[in-house]
C-alpha cells in the first residue's frame, strides 16, 4: 500500500505518515498553482488608472485633470489605444505635488504628517482566525497609500498571508532571514531598514513575514525567564522608531493569536482595529479576546508603560446586509459599543475573494475584471471604511478629513 493512504481494513495506520504524505501533496499542487499563476521571477506590477480614477484619487475634476494635460503641467499620461490619458502612481503622486503648491490650504493634497504630528501605528487583531485582518490591513495600506500618505505594512503574521498577497513568497524570497524578527530578536537585532522593501505601489513599503516569527514567541519566555527580555513589549515600538520620520502611517497584521507578536503590535500601536466578522461564535469569542487583551494591558501598564492610544475601532467585516441574524448582531454591537464601531462596515463581496484568489487587493484589479454592480458596490465599501480610518488618522493630527 502506498504511504499515507488509509486502509479501511486496518485504521491504525501511523498518523505520521498519512500526515506528511499530505503536507507534500499539498505543497507540490500548491508550487504547481504558484508557477502556473507566479512563475518564481514575476514580480508584480501596479496597472495604471483611468483619468477619471486618478482624478478622484486627487480629489479634482476630471476636466481640471485634462486642462493640466492641455497646458504641458505636470506629468505626460499615456495615452491608450482608444486615446485616453492612462496615469500610473507616479503620475499621480508627482500630480498632487504640483497640485499641493498652488492649494487653497496647506495639506489638500498631500495628506500626510506635519511639523509635530506623529507616526500613526495601526494594529489590526483579534484572535479569531479569519475575521478578515489580512483582507482589512492590505486594503487600508493600499488605500492610504493611493491617496498619498508614505505607508509601511508589517506583516507580522507567521502565516504570511500579507506578504504572499503583496508578490513576495515566504519559501523563496525569504530564505535567509527578512522578517521583522531579524529587528525584534534579542540576539542581533538588525536596523528594522535591511528588513523594509519597496512594493509595486510607489507609497507603500512592506516588512514580509515567514515562519520565523513564531521564534519570537518561543524565545520570549526564554528571555524573561533569565532575565534578558527588558521591555519585550517595547520591541517593535523601539524598531520602528528607527524609521519614524520616513512615514506617516505604519498598518501591523496581526496574527490569530494573542501572543507575544501580537502584544508588541498593541504595545506600539497607537490606534487599535479589532476586526469582527458579525456572526454568533465570533462575537463569543470576541469577549474572550476582550477580557483577556484587558489583562495584557494591565499587565504592561504595571511595568510602567504607557499603554494610551489615540483610538480604537471595531470593524465589521465581510458584512451581507441580506443576512437577518448578522443584522441582528451588528445592531446589537452597535448598540453596545455605540461609535466605537466603524458606521461603515467592509461588506461581503465575491469581488474581494476572488480578487483574493490571485494574489490582489480590489485596487489591484481592473474594474472591467468584474461586473461592474459588484466591483463598485465592493469598492465603495472599502473606501468607505478606510476613508474613516483616514479620518480618524487626520484628527489624532488635530484636522478634519482630507
Ligand atoms: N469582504 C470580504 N468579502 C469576501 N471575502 C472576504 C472578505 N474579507 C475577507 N474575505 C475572505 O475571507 C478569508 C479570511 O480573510 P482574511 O484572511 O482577511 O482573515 P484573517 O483574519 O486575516 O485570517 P487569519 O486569522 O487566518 O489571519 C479570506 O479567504 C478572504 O479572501
Ligand atoms: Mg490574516
């Protein structure tokens, strides 16, 4: 018989090996999916916008926008086949330069931090595996990142799910280290900047994470134990300190667990999303996740820490208005926490899975990939929820949205 097939005959074959036949399995038709999809030396690419896309993303006119092309200002778009004027990020970043120089007010189009304005760190948790962190955490980096603001994305996941969704794959581009562990690790941490790498996306950075992390978590205890841990919780506040000035928002994605990782994230964080997909045995399970990041904090408070942050959020996630028992739930959390839950939840689209499939934020993907109902309806609900986030980032500065 071959290795790893059960006989119904006899059921006492070695667990082991039904196991790591599996693993292979697995792992050769998922590097068979990988190449056909992600040969190993694709990178990706960023597509370009519409003018009308780039034009929202500026807050102008799109008729402003073709004056500005008229008049030889600012950069030269491509044009397409059909002759339209096609921008890419750059375009549009050296657009809201220009722009910036003859605005009304300061900060119109260049949304982020000013003299005395701090580095926003955000920590996107909750234990509850699947609520919709990775989705959440990408789609607010990306977002952010689009409308100008110099975003770092940490994935601070052992699972890696960010990275792979940004083109980096964990087995092959991170063999030899690169991970925020190699900056948190208690014996010789690197400079957090020789784990930073530039994405597709000109605003947005990214420290990928593998498995490695999960040592984080084996030598903390170690490290308290005899001693040597100091601040541990302080850790990553401390690494990213190294880089304050080079950005104005760092979004961290949390792994399921309420871990040492995850409690340096809260350490450092200086807001708060917890996700929740609004159904009965995630909200269960969300007092647990409560009480237990309560005691944490009290805990770290003791040693003297200052565990203050400038906001907390829920955010209701993969959200089916359609559904009368998650209504029921949502009505319910609303009433409870009041506006400590987003007004704009992050709806359920097959438009976000599927974008999801091949490795792609819904900013990635071109809108004629979809039906046009579906993309808009998905894309209005991410801008929705992350243009609050924006807000909430805008008024820790002391201004209004922007
Ligand atoms: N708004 C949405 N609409 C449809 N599918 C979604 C949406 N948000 C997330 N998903 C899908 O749900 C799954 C779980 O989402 P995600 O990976 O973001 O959760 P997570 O909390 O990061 O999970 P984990 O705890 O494993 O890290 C993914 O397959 C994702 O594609
Ligand atoms: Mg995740």
């Amino acid at each position: 018989m071959e290795a790893g097939h059960l006989d119904p005959d006899t059921q006492h074959e070695d667990l082991n090996g039904v196991i790591r036949q599996h693993a292979e399995w697995l792992a050769q038709q998922l590097y068979a999916q990988r190449e056909s999809l992600f040969p190993p030396d694709a990178s990706k690419v960023m597509r370009k916008f519409t003018s009308g896309e780039a034009a929202t993303l500026l807050g102008v006119n799109d008729s402003y926008l073709r004056k500005l092309h008229l008049d030889g200002k600012g950069p030269s778009p491509e044009m397409s086949p059909g002759n339209r004027r096609i921008y890419s990020l750059t375009d549009i970043q050296e657009l809201r330069v220009l722009l910036e120089k003859t605005a009304r007010k300061t900060g119109d189009y260049l949304p982020g931090r000013r003299e005395g304005d701090h580095l926003q760190i955000i920590g996107v948790m909750n234990f509850k595996g699947g609520s919709g962190k990775t989705t959440s955490s990408a789609h607010l980096a990306q977002r952010l990142a689009l409308k100008g603001y110099r975003v770092l994305a940490i994935d601070l996941d052992p699972q890696a799910s960010l990275t792979a969704l940004h083109g980096v794959q964990p087995e092959i581009d991170l063999t030899d280290g690169g991970t925020l562990y190699d900056a948190i690790r208690y014996e010789d941490p690197v400079p957090i900047a020789q784990v930073i790498r530039k994405t597709y996306i000109p605003n947005l950075d990214l420290i990928p994470g593998n498995l490695e992390l999960m040592e984080f978590e084996h030598e903390t205890p170690r490290a308290l134990a005899q001693g040597q841990a100091g601040l541990f919780f302080f850790r990553v506040k401390e690494a990213l300190a190294q880089v304050d000035a080079d950005y104005d928002v760092v979004v961290i994605d949390c792994p399921p667990q309420l871990g040492f990782l995850t409690m340096s994230a809260l350490s450092a964080a200086t807001g708060v999303l917890v996700t929740i997909h609004p159904e009965m045995l995630d909200v269960m399970s969300m007092s647990q996740f409560l009480r237990m990041t309560a005691d944490l904090m009290d805990v770290i408070a003791e040693s003297g820490a200052d565990m203050s942050h400038d906001w907390m959020r829920y955010l209701l996630t993969r959200y089916e208005p359609s559904d009368a028992p998650q209504n029921r739930i949502v009505a319910f959390l609303r009433t409870m926490y009041g506006d400590k839950v987003l007004n704009a939840p992050q709806l359920k689209s097959t438009a976000i899975s599927d974008a999801g499939l091949t490795k792609q934020t819904l900013y990635e993907v071109e809108r004629s990939a979809f039906t046009r109902s579906t993309y808009d309806r998905a894309i209005e609900s991410l801008n929705a929820v992350n243009d609050e986030i924006a807000e909430l980032i805008q008024n820790t500065w002391g201004r209004g949205a922007s």
